[in-house]
C-alpha cells in the first residue's frame, strides 16, 4: 500500500514529535502541516529542540514549506480555513493537536481528510488507545481521539493488572510537568515555582477504554521538562506478591500485542534517564510493592511527548489503511 498521507493541524510540542517521527517512518508522508508559526519560526522549532536536542535533518525554511532532507511540506497559516488547507492535498488523516470540539474537528472531514485523529479528550469522541481496545480500530468512526498522555501510559498498565489480577478498585496518581487542563483556582497559579494537584484529565477516556469505573485519581503537575511518574494503586481480588506482580509485567513486555507500549526496568532511575522513551509505559520494578497481599502500588514512567506521539502516529497510520478501504 502507497504511504499514508498525513496533515498536521497545529506545530506545537506534540505535534513537531509526531512530524519527527512520521519522517523516520517509510509508509508515512507528511503532505501539510498547519502552523500557528510562519515558515522561518516553523523551521527554526523543528530544527531546536531544548528537551531533545537539535533535529539531525536539515530543514531549511522556503517561501511557503520547509525542505527537510529530501522531503517538502507546505506550511499553511491556521488563519487559513481548513478547507482551503487540506484541498487537492488528498489528505488520508489529519492529526489535529489543537481542537477539542467534535465540530470542530469534522471539519477536516468536510474539507476532504479520511480520518482525523485528535489529543481530545472530550467525552463525544470515540477514544483509541494503542494496547488497550486498538483491535476496534477496523470498525472506528472518522473522528477518533488518540487519548491523554497520562491515558495513553497509564491504560495499558492497567488493562494488564485487569486481566491477571482482577482488581477490585484503583487510584491514580499522575505527576508531571503538562499544563492543568482544568479551569481551577490552583491551576491559576504559577507553574514553574509550585507543585500544583488538579483532577486527571485522561481518567474519562481511560474508563473508557478500558470499560471499567473503579478507577479515580488526579494529577499533580511539577516544574519537570516532560517525563511524568504515574503511581498506580489497586486492591486486588486474591493475595499475591511482588515478585509475582513484577513477573507478570515482564512477561506482559515481551508479547507481540504490547512490544512497543510496555516496557520494564529494574536500574534505579530517574526522570530524565526516560527522556525520548518510545514507549507508552515503562514499570519501575524496583517500586513496585504489595502491603498485606492484596494492596499493589505500581510505579509507571512515561515521556509524555515522545511516548505519546509516538502512539499518535502509529494510531494515524493503522487509521488512515482503515480509511482508504471505508471510502
């Protein structure tokens, strides 16, 4: 099958990950991208990089796209209506980093796109998460959300204790350094100088995915550059041990279905040791405890920009084959 074609709507973060890592991919083929930056300020954030580094491409800024290696992808002011962005680029997915609203976001359909798929977490929008109900992907709706970054972490981790442990309830606890999306009094305040606890934006699409409502949490964001730890803490239905519970994961990164997503360590690691991680959950296994057998605590680092992006585009692909076939 020819390469999918991608759009990007919005040249954030997120979205200057996933461009990155469409590139090194050969059935990808970033047509547009959608920038709220010009052409010279697009070029310059892709090729610098304060978290990851400078971009090993050249990308070189032109009148109206940026060169990159051998490649070309036009750049399009957002003040330009998506229908007039994405026409006669044949677009087969529009990933969309910016809009929440499902009205919104079927414009790109309208405006010729296949497939769009979202960071939203709004509760309209059918939720994907890679390792958890991506075998649905077959039958999804042309408007799909590719989940939260702590979701997108945390889902898969949880899918697994499902399945071997059965627990009976479990809390989360989310810190990293992404913005509060919730319009509290807290987060209000200064993020880089205080720790600052909001409830957990991905719990919604994480219940979702993974058809359960025994999961409560919250997140707590930190002045850390973009690695999180998720602290997860669930009672179980049987005793077990740690021993147990660690084997388990291992064994869990080690199948087809989840090579890529989870991952295990035992080195005694920190934040920025998982900086540019792939994977969408990394089990610290030297923190995982069990307290009088039943009660496991789970320690899950994830790099929630790399990681997540890294879903992002693997969803769009497998999206965008679905896509071409629906139409």
């Amino acid at each position: 099958m020819a390469a999918i074609k991608i759009a990007i709507n919005g040249f954030d973060r997120i979205g200057r990950s996933a461009f990155k890592i469409a590139q090194g991919r050969n059935d990808v083929h970033v047509v547009a991208i959608r920038s709220e930056y010009d052409v010279n300020t697009t070029a310059y954030l892709l090729k610098h990089d304060s978290v990851y580094g400078n971009y090993a491409r050249a990308v070189k800024p032109e009148d109206n796209y940026i060169a990159v290696g051998e490649s070309r992808i036009d750049i399009v002011s957002n003040l330009q209506s998506v229908k007039k962005s994405w026409q006669d680029r044949m677009v087969d997915v529009v990933i969309d980093t910016t809009n929440t609203d499902s009205v919104r976001l079927k414009e790109h359909i309208v405006a010729g796109a296949k497939q769009v798929v979202a960071m939203s977490t709004a509760d309209t929008i059918e939720t994907i998460i890679m390792g958890v109900n991506d075998d649905s992907i077959g039958s999804i709706s042309p408007v799909v959300s590719a989940g939260e970054p702590g979701a997108v972490a945390i889902a898969p981790v949880l899918a697994v204790l499902e399945q071997a442990f059965a627990p009976k309830k479990s809390a989360l606890t989310v810190i990293d350094g992404g913005s509060p999306v919730d319009d509290t009094l807290r987060t209000k305040r200064t993020q880089q100088q205080n720790i600052i606890p909001a409830p957990f934006a991905g719990l919604t699409p994480s219940r979702q995915a993974l058809g359960q409502q025994t999961i409560d949490g919250l997140s707590i964001h930190t002045p850390v550059a973009n690695v999180g730890l998720a602290v997860i803490t669930a009672v179980l239905a049987a005793p077990t041990t740690t021993a147990i519970v660690n084997q388990v994961f291992e064994r869990a990164a080690k199948e087809p279905f989840y090579q890529g997503i989870i991952n295990t360590t035992n080195k005694p690691l920190v934040s920025f040791d998982l900086r540019g991680s792939s994977y969408s959950a990394t089990v610290d296994t030297q923190l995982t405890r069990v307290i009088g057998g039943d009660l496991v605590q789970l320690a899950v680092w994830f790099d929630s920009e790399w990681g997540y992006a890294n879903r992002l585009v693997e969803l769009s692909v497998d999206a965008g084959r679905v896509a071409r076939n629906r139409t």
